[in-house]
C-alpha cells in the first residue's frame, strides 16, 4: 500500500514538473484561443442583449401576470357555475313556496293581485324566509335575495319590488360560515321572527334603478332559464356605502311567465377577500372583474380598496400588454373575457407600472452585472495568457536570431527541442555537404531513371483524377440518399405529431365524457325514491330518545357544532348516533337526509 502511495505521489510531481516547466506552444495556444473565444462570445451575448434578440427581462414577469391571469378567470368561473346551479334550485324552492301561499290566500295564479296586497306578500316572505336563507349559506355570495313582481304600494314617483334581501354582517374572510345575518330589505315582522336584526339603512321595499340589468330582467318576456341568468355591473346599493353586483335569475309561474327574479350578492368586501391576494417580488398584485362603460373605458370591482376604486378605468394596448389608467394611477397586466350567461365582463390582474418598470429595470441591471463580469474575467484571462504566452515566445525568438547559442528562457518543449535541433544541425551540415558532393553525381546518372519514373507518376495520376471524379460521383449519390433519408424522416415526424395531436382530441372528448358521465351520476343521486323516503318517513318512530332529539336538531338547520353545544355531547358520540340515524332511515349520505328533511317540511307546509 505504502508503495502505491509513493508511486502516486512521484506520479503528481511528474505532472507537476511538466505542466511548470515543459507545457507545449500547442497547449498555451489552446488556452489562448479559448479565452479569446470567450470574450467574443460575452460580447455577443451583451449585444444580443442590447438589442433584444435574447429573452427580454420582462419575460418572467409577463408569465406570472398571464399565470394569475388564468387562476383568477378558473376560479371567477368556477364561482359563477355554483351560484348559478345554487340559482336555478332557489327559483324552483321559491316558484313552489309563493304558488303554496297563494293558493292558501285563494289568490292561485293571480299575481296581479298581489299588489297593494301587504296580507299575502307578508306571508310570501314568511313562507319563503328558510328557504332564501339555507341558500345564502351554501352559496359562494355576501347575500342573497328575491323580488317579486309587486308592491305594497303601486303609488310611489320611484316603482319599488316586494321581497327579501339578506346580507352577511362583518365580512372578514371568504368563509361566511359563522357570520350574522341581517335584513337589509324586507318585511320586519319576518325579521323578529327568525330573530336577526335590521340593516342600518333597512327599507321595506327594494329600488332597482340602480341595476338596470335586473329591471329589464324583471319584466321580459322570455322564459328561457338558461339564457336569462346575469351578473349585473357593479353598482352603490341606495341608502347603502357598499358597492355590489348581483348574480340574477328569473322566477318562473307554471305557466311560463316571469314573477320575479332571485340570486346572490356580490360585494365589493366580499370579493375582496375571496380573491387572495397575490403578489410578484413583494408587489401586490391586482385582481378585477371589469364592466364596459364605453369604449376603453371600464369599472368594476378590485381585490383590495385602492383609490381609484370608483374611479373610471381607461384601457390601451402596446402590442404585448393591457394598459389601465385610472386618474393618475397607471398600471400593466392582462385581461380575458368573461361571459355570465347573457352578460359580458372582464377578468384583469394588473401591476402597477411602477412597480413593473423597476422589476423590469432591476431584471436588466441583473443581466448586464453578469455579463460585464464575464467580459472583465474575459478580458483579464487574454492578457494574462497572452503575456505569459506571446512575450516570451517573442524574446526566444529574438535571441535566437541575436545568438543562436543562447539557450531560450521560456522553457517551452518546442523551442528547447528547436534550440537543441540547431546544436546538432551545424555540426551534421559539414558532412552532409561532403555527401551531397558524391551524391550529386549519382543523381546525375539517376536523372534518366527519374524522368521515366516521372512520366510512369503522371500516369498514375490521371487514373487518380479519374478514380476523383468517380469517388464525387458516389459521394454526390449519397447525398441524394441522404436528402431522402431527411425528408423521410421530416414526414415521420410530422405524421408522429398528427397521431399526438390526435390522442390529445381522443382525451379531451374523454374527459369531456367523464364529466358528463359525473353530472349525470350527481344529477341522479339529487332524485328521491318515493319508496326509500316513505321508509325514511316510517321508520322515524324507531329512533331512539337521543337520535331523535339530534334529529330534530337537523330538522331546525342546525350545524354539527350547533348540535354538539347544544346536547353536550362529543363529536365520536355525534358520529356513532348519525350513524344510527342512517341505517334506520334508510339513507346514506347527509345530503340525502337533508333532501327528506326538505320534502318533509315542505309535506307538512
């Protein structure tokens, strides 16, 4: 082992010695030519920089803006699909509650009559309050509300629509769960009943001048559900410091004809808060849904309060970006559209623009620190090679031609070899001329032999060119070959990316399929077997005194929390009777005891 160690460290010292003391004119040219390279190219790439051939600076940024872009449309949509599907089961549950109460009122069919008629349209909102309010608590909304077609008093300058308007108090997050509600228009008496206070501008009767889109909405003609839903622009709600917009839909009668129109609120704080706030590098980004007020010209509601919020947006574009201008803010971002069903919006998510110029201004100063520093590593890597190399080899050079027995300073192995040639030539030339004496007489007898020779070599090389030609022939022949090779390969290329091009269409018809496939398998899990809810209905009286009383809880709306304070009981306790609950009644999910729970209450109704 100790042998090897040794043979390895004589090895390095070698190595050492050599690389010090004897490095070739070849290797130091190497280097050379290597640090000149580099300089040339660290130029190149700070020209190409300059000019903008090289990915520009702004392209980071510009991918993030489109990045967050694509997030806040999704989940925007992802938004208006609930409230919409939360939309059209609240038409439905308050078309069957105001056809109830007005058979009871021996009114059936007779809207008209509900004008001035404050009796039936107090009983409406009696009838209606549980069911507005159980939507307002799964929907992805501040508030929620419904109109009807009539007033309590027709008189009015102003025309004003019956019904109720909640609202969330004290939005501070988008989870609303634990919130208050109150009444911001409605009858009071239904208030006190189900124990939630007035707004502070609390008015009977709401005015909907304000939403131009939910007065045409109110009074068209068409029945066409799935065309008529809407997102309003945004607006001040009267007697009210909030802006909103409203998410609408009509209420329908048996025969087709529009009563009223139903939906969710939207305000300003609560879109505030369900839009994260995103931000670039410590600069907050903005998020808004716009609404065209005219050309270029937008407003709309923003993830945070900036100042400009009730100021008008000014829109342009310079070719890659979207431009905002609202008084003497500016901003940069991008916009995609956004359609609600027959209305017309835009997603934004912008920066502002002094934030983008110096993000931009620091991505560039960046760039030129690291590439001057390669330039100035460059540069003092050639003058250093260069000085070590050339200026040695220029004074060895110029003493050889001074005194040719001087030996060369700069230890390269060419030179030493090269001096030592010269050593041995002179004293080899005396006798190579005594030789090429004899020798030249010699090589006058072998002139004859030599010119035949010559015209035997002349020959061979005529049949060298033509064996040439022939060799470019073959060689020009191959290229055709591989010409078609190429094109072949080209096409197979292509017909490769058709086939990929073909399994993305074949997967997204798949998932196309799936999805359509899940709705429908949800769609059919909504429906209610009469027979499982008639055993749901008989099978109430085997439950225990404790399951019935949670029960009777869930019948009330009631939470798990709100069960579990209010029996004393833990949460595994809760579990253990649910599942009783379950297999007693026949049901397998809590969704589908919430169903019979409804067309229980609504039997009873």
């Amino acid at each position: 082992m100790l042998n090897k160690l040794t043979k390895i460290k004589r090895l390095l010292l070698i190595g050492k010695e050599i690389w010090h003391n004897k490095r070739s004119m070849r290797g130091r040219f190497i280097i050379y030519l290597l640090s000149l390279v580099l300089l040339a190219g660290s130029a190149m790439l700070i020209l190409l920089n300059v000019i903008g051939i090289v990915q520009p600076p702004s392209h980071d940024i510009d991918r993030f803006l489109e990045y967050e872009l694509n997030t806040r449309t999704n989940d925007i949509k992802r938004q208006m699909n609930a409230l919409a599907a939360h939309n059209i089961d609240l038409s439905q549950q308050l078309q069957n509650d105001i056809d109830r109460v007005m058979l009871e009122q021996g009114i059936y069919n007779n809207y008209d009559a509900l004008n001035n008629n404050s009796e039936a349209l107090t009983a409406i909102q009696q009838a209606t309050y549980q069911t507005l309010a159980a939507k307002m608590q799964q929907a992805p909304a501040s508030g929620a509300l419904y109109l009807i077609n009539a007033s309590v008093n027709t008189n009015m300058l102003e025309p004003t629509y019956n019904g109720l308007f909640l609202k969330f108090t004290n939005i501070y997050s988008e989870n609303t769960l634990f919130n208050e509600t109150c009444m911001f228009r409605g009858n009071p008496q239904v208030a006190r009943n189900n124990n939630i206070s007035l707004y502070s501008t609390w008015q009977l009767e709401l005015n909907v001048h304000a939403y131009p889109q939910a007065d045409k909405l109110l009074h068209a003609k068409e029945n066409n559900i799935s065309q008529q839903y809407i997102l309003t622009d945004v607006a001040h709600l009267k007697e009210s410091w909030e802006q909103s917009r409203l998410f609408l839909m009509p209420i329908n009668s048996n025969n087709g004809r529009i009563i009223g129109i139903c939906g969710f609120e939207i305000s300003s704080v609560y879109f505030q808060q369900r839009t994260k706030q995103a931000n670039y590098k410590g600069y907050p980004l903005i998020t808004a849904i716009l609404d065209k007020k005219a050309d270029n010209e937008y407003q709309g509601q923003l993830s945070n309060p900036a100042s400009f919020v009730n100021a008008t947006i000014k829109t342009s574009f310079d070719g890659e970006h979207e431009l905002f201008t609202a008084g003497q803010e500016r901003f940069i971002g991008f916009t995609a559209p956004l359609t609600v069903g027959a209305s017309e919006h835009k997603v934004a998510v912008m920066l502002p623009a002094d934030s983008y110029y110096h993000l931009l201004r620091q991505a560039k100063m960046r760039l030129l620190i690291m590439l001057g520093i390669i330039l100035l590593l460059s540069l003092l890597s050639a003058g250093y090679f260069s000085k070590k190399y050339v200026d040695p080899l220029v004074a060895d050079l110029q003493q050889l031609q001074q005194n040719p027995d001087a030996p060369p300073q700069s230890n390269g192995l060419e030179l030493n070899q090269f001096f030592e040639f010269l050593q041995t030539h002179s004293e080899q030339q005396a006798e190579k001329l005594r030789q090429l004496q004899s020798e030249n007489n010699q090589v006058q007898k072998q002139y004859g032999l030599a010119a035949l020779r010559l015209q035997e070599a002349q020959e061979k090389q005529k049949q060298t060119a033509n064996q040439y030609i022939h060799l470019e022939e073959q060689l020009a022949a191959l290229q055709n070959e591989i010409q078609q090779v190429r094109l072949q390969m080209e096409q197979t290329q292509q017909e490769k990316l058709q086939a990929q091009q073909e399994r993305e269409q074949a997967q997204q018809q798949f998932n196309f399929a799936q999805a359509a496939l899940e709705k429908a398998i949800e769609k059919k899990l909504e429906s209610v077997d009469p027979d499982s809810y008639q055993m749901f209905i008989d099978n109430l009286a085997t439950l225990t005194p404790k399951e019935e009383d949670i029960f009777n809880l869930y019948v009330q709306g009631c939470s798990t929390k709100d069960i579990i304070s209010q029996l004393g009981i833990t949460e595994n306790t809760l579990k253990y009777h649910n599942k009783n609950i379950y297999s007693k009644l026949g049901v397998k999910i809590r969704k589908e005891l919430l169903q019979y729970i409804e067309l229980m209450r609504n039997a009873e109704h």
